[in-house]
C-alpha cells in the first residue's frame, strides 16, 4: 500500500489529467441541473445531501474513467500514438501507474464514494441512494470490462445514456429532496443525450485504431458518413426534446433559449467529417452552454415570473 501510494503520489499533476477532470463538468451539469429543477418545481432543497452526491458522483465518475483507460490498455485499444494517449496522459502507458496499481486507485475513489453513499442512505434516510449507487459502478465495470465491455460490441452509448440520462439525474433529484418526480427523467434526457454524443465523438475519432484493435465500438459498425448523422441525431435530438418539454410545460418557455446552443452545435457537426484529436471535449463544450441556459431560466422563471 505504501508503495501504491508513493506511486500515486510521484506526479500529482499528470494524475489529476490522466482522470480527465475536464470530463467532470458532465456530471456536475446533471446534478446541478436536477437540482435546480426540483427547486422550481417547489421542492425543498437539503443542502448537505446535495454536497455529498456531487462529491459522490464525481469519486465514481473518476473511477470510471480510469477503469476505461485500464480496459482499453489491457484490450490494446489504447497505446502510443492513439488519439487518447496524444491529447492527454493516459495513467497507464504514461507510467503514471501500473495496471494493478491503477485498478487499487479505481477501487479507492470507489470505496470513498460508498462510504458518502452510506452516510446518505442512513443519516438523511436516502435510502435509494445505496441500489442507485450500485448501479453506477456496475456501469462503469460493464463498460470497460475487458473484452466483455458493453464499449466493445456496439452498446457503450446505451449504457452511457441510460447512467447520465437516467441514473444520474434521478440521483441528484432524490439525494437533495427524498423525493422522486418522473419528470426529472424527461429534463435529463437531453444532458445524457449530449452526453452520449461526447462518448461517440471520442468512438469516432479512434474508429481506426479501435479496428486495428479489433473492437467494434458503434461508430465503428455505423462506418463514417452514418456516424456523422447519428452524432448530429443526438445533438440535434437534445434540443429537440427540450423544445417539446417546454410546449408541454415540463420546462417554462424561456427554456427555449438553450437554442442558443445551436451555433456551436453547427460547428461540431462539421468537425465530424474529419474530427480532430480533442473531438470529444469539444463536443463537451456544448454542455456548457446549454446547462447554464436551462439552469438561468428555470431560476428566472421561478424567482421573476
């Protein structure tokens, strides 16, 4: 252990890239999302539970991407000269970690989390908190479990839309209300489905090296020119799905400002006809913009109108 710990501790700086903290944003945007929508809805809001999930989430969020980065090294998807490894330090082929240290890391982040998801279920009588919680890190291992991960047959954006789009968003809901509303499932549909977007664009940009490899990631069975259109479905899809919430009066009309994002939508559907190294944290970037929006107006909406 000590040695781990030593190991861990030898580059603290390219550790905390090799996590891809910038893949963090998702998550917060989800739960602050629910958040911010059970308050407008009149819910009353517990702020030390909410705490404790964000920080909960974002332990196994960072779990995650480690056990991805550990099953892609062990499946060889990941090695030197692949778009991952260029545009960040991968914790395993960078010598950050050996592959059984960065599997006690995951298990680290993990058991910290469940601990907060403990802490959760019995001090503030969230309960669900304990199954919802299970079912993310069997996500996470059902992903990116060597050959056996739903990443490498096809079903990786699946599973990544139904944790984001579904598990989170309704975690977040009853961590900070214990309380459930359906409707939460309808709100957080778009973040997963942008979400999900993100996943194909990194499937997307590695589709020759995930052949070489010999997986077959969606991106890699739609072929090129059908994965454009399904990448533009999912992003054109979120702001769809949001307009229709707001004519039906799930979300108040100023939602309807999240078009916006448009524009820098536009813009990463013509990246993908050639999608460069950083294709999916840009395509993270709309998130950005659109989750502020949605968040702004839910508040104005509620404070103002």
């Amino acid at each position: 252990m000590i040695k781990f710990l030593s190991e861990w501790r030898m580059d603290l700086a390219k550790t905390f890239v090799s996590i891809r903290p910038w893949s963090f944003i998702m998550s917060f945007n989800v739960l602050i999302t629910s958040y911010v929508y059970a308050y407008y809805l009149g819910y009353k809001i517990d702020l030390v539970p909410s705490i404790l999930a964000l920080i909960g989430v974002i332990l196994l969020h960072g779990a995650g991407n480690w056990f991805n980065d550990y099953g892609d090294y062990l499946r060889g998807v990941d090695r030197l000269g692949t778009g991952t490894v260029v545009y960040r330090p991968h914790p395993i082929v960078e010598k950050i970690f050996t592959p059984k240290n960065l599997l006690k890391a995951n298990i680290t982040l993990i058991i910290v989390a469940s601990l907060i998801g403990l802490y959760l279920a019995f001090f503030f009588e969230r309960i669900l908190v304990i199954p919802l919680g299970l079912a993310g890190v069997l996500a996470g291992i059902l992903y990116s479990m060597p050959d056996k991960g739903f990443k490498y047959h096809g079903l990786g954006e699946i599973l990544i839309f139904i944790t984001w789009g579904v598990l989170m968003g309704l975690g977040g809901f009853y961590a900070a209300t214990g309380s459930i509303d359906p409707r939460i499932f309808l709100v957080s549909a778009p973040l997963g489905l942008f979400i999900t977007a993100v996943l194909f664009a990194n499937n997307m940009r590695d589709l020759d090296h995930d052949r070489e490899a010999g997986i077959k990631t969606l991106a890699n069975i739609l072929g090129i020119e059908r994965g454009r259109i399904f990448y533009s479905s999912l992003l054109l899809g979120a702001l769809l799905i949001t307009v229709v919430e707001a004519g039906i009066g799930v979300l108040p009309y100023l939602s309807l400002l999240t078009l916006l994002s448009l524009p820098k939508i536009y813009d990463l559907i013509k990246l993908s006809k050639k999608p460069p190294e950083n294709f999916d944290p840009e395509t993270s970037k709309v998130i950005n913009i659109y989750t502020p929006i949605l968040v702004a107006t839910l508040l104005i909406d509620k404070l103002f109108l």
